[in-house]
C-alpha cells in the first residue's frame, strides 16, 4: 500500500522534493514510518555513506 498513509501522504513528500530540487526522494514501499525496519536502516545508512563520501546529499540521478 505505497502512498497510503493518513499521517504523510506520499503526494506531500513528492511536493517536498519538487521544493528541493537537489534533494534526494527515496520511497521506501515497506517501510512506511518505521524508523527499525530493514528498508528504512539501509536507506539511512547508504544515505549517511554517500554524505560521508561526497559531503552532501544530492544524487546523481533525481527522480
């Protein structure tokens, strides 16, 4: 059920990324708000690993 949550819908995260152009929009279909789930974690940690690499968060490819 991607997108469909009462708390953030997806279309509000979508507009967030169009307000930040440079910013990265990850949609994790599983993981919902969960923080500990497995998705979320590795989303996390390959986003802090490419901030630790190039020192910021833009991604060559934007969705």
């Amino acid at each position: 059920m991607v997108g469909k949550t009462f708390l953030c819908p997806i279309e509000a995260g979508f507009k967030l990324h169009q307000a930040l152009p440079h910013a990265r929009w990850v949609v994790l279909p599983n993981a919902g708000h969960v923080s500990h789930h497995p998705e979320m974690i590795d989303a996390l940690v390959t986003a802090t690993d490419q901030f630790a690499l190039t020192q910021n968060f833009e991604s060559e490819q934007n969705d």
